[in-house]
C-alpha cells in the first residue's frame, strides 16, 4: 500500500471537484455497503431510502436508472451538463474509490514494474478479482437460496410439501458445496493475506473487503458458515462490523428509517 499521505493528498485534489454525491437506498439490498463506502470516503452525500413491494424495488426506481434496481448512485459535477448514473456495485465502487478515496484501492504495480504485464502487485491482484468475486461467484448462491426459501414459506400450504423437498435437494446438493467451497477458499485467503494482514488484501482495508462482506454477512449462522468451521472468515467479518464507517452507515439508516433489519434476518 502506498503511504496514506500521499493517497489522501489525491483523493482530496480528485473530490475537490464539489460533486454532488446521491445514494438510492433500497432496504435489504446491497445498497447498505454503498453506503457504508461513502461513511469511509467520509464524501458529502445525499440519501434516498426506498422500502421493498412484495419483494421487489418499488416502480419508482425506475425513474433514476431504466432497470429500477438498487444500489443506484447518480453523481453531479461541473465537468458534466446532466448527471452520471452509476449502477452495479463493482462499477459504483470502482467509479467513486477512483475519484474519492484512492486509499481503499492498493497500489497497482509493484516498484519498477509500472506497467509491464504481470507486473501487478498481490494486493492489487486480489482487490480487483474480488471486486468481481462477490457478485459474479458468491451472490447467485445466496440470491438462490433466498428466492427458495421465499418460495417455502410462500407458497400455498397443499404444495409447500413439493416445494420444500425440492428446495431441499437444491440446498443440499447444488448450494452447500459449492457455498462450502466458497468459505474455505476465503478462509484459506484470509490465511494467505499479504503482508500478514487481517483483511483479504493485506494489512489494511479496501473497497474489496466492503463489496465481499455484505454477502459474507448476510451468510452467518447459515449454509454451513460457522465461527467453528471458518474461525478467520468469521472474525473478518466481525471486524468489517465493528468499523466505525460500517457502524456510521447502520445509524444512517435507523436514524432515517427509524429501524435497521440487516439482509441476513431475511
């Protein structure tokens, strides 16, 4: 990692731009570690809390990105007649940590490799696979088995019997294992951090600890996630938590909403 210094020297000539930052907040989404980013680049922002219909983002969503998903952010600059609408986490996270807090990203290249191929350094390495990780590999196992358990508990009472056998097969066959496989790999990385760190990029935190932990999270206590059986990925997790930004964030919210059920209540 590059010295803090010189790093917040860049991000504050980069944010000095006097944008205007807005969150829209979906309850029980991935929104939450958007805002959490924004509580650590400690950027002006604005926040719009939207509750869920029927599972679902309500219409209004619509009206700020096509696809009326969550998290949506829109940026405001002077170097732009309309606003930037920034969706997908990997690309939010990327977008802002760029332009606000270039200390949450580690150092590209490794001294005197600026630029060659493989030239990278680990944590660089590490911080933009797992920017990619956390969706591309890691939610499809816990978006499948939200949507059905939803279905176990929603469906009517003369079929929940099939509904819950097949869910059942689909948990124990299709979803443990490879979720098993998904916490002993992040154990093993954790054990293998650069630098003997404790975050997955080494000794300090970046974007990529906040993107992986919202999932990790939301896990706890289920599908074969246990403090016993993955001691560091479990400690991880509890020290992302126990952040002051991550606490920030939590208030945030309770002090909009006036309550805050996190995704892994669901």
């Amino acid at each position: 990692m590059a010295p803090v210094t010189r790093d917040f020297q860049q991000a504050t000539m980069k944010s000095d731009q006097r944008a205007k930052v807005t969150l829209y907040w979906l309850d029980k989404s991935r929104s939450q570690r958007v805002l959490w980013l924004l509580e650590e680049l400690k950027v002006d922002y604005e926040l719009k809390t939207f509750k869920r219909q029927n599972m679902l983002a309500p219409p209004e969503l619509t009206k700020i990105h096509p696809l009326g998903k969550s998290p949506v952010v829109t940026v405001e600059s002077e170097a732009s007649p309309k606003p930037l609408v920034l969706a997908e986490s990997g690309y939010i996270f990327e977008y802002l940590i760029d332009h606000f807090g270039s200390w949450l990203a580690p150092e590209r290249y490794q001294k005197g490799k600026d630029g060659m191929v493989c030239g990278e350094a680990e944590e660089w390495t590490r911080y933009r696979y797992y920017m990619h990780y956390a969706e591309g590999t890691l939610m499809p196992y816990l978006v499948t088995w939200l949507l059905f358990n939803t279905m176990k508990k929603q469906s009517p009472f003369f079929i929940r019997p099939i509904v819950s056998m097949l869910a059942g097969a689909v948990e124990s066959n299709f979803l443990l294992p490879n979720l098993k496989a998904n916490w002993a790999f992040l154990e093993s990385q954790l054990a293998t951090s650069p630098n003997n760190g404790e975050y997955l990029c080494g000794a300090q935190l970046t974007g990529a600890d906040i993107m992986v932990s919202f999932p990790v999270g939301a896990a706890r206590d289920k599908l074969g996630f246990t403090k016993g059986a993955y001691p560091r990925l479990w400690a991880w997790v509890e020290k992302c938590e126990g952040m002051d930004g991550y606490k920030k964030s939590v208030q945030k919210i309770i002090d909009v909403e006036g309550y805050y059920e996190p995704v892994s209540e669901m």
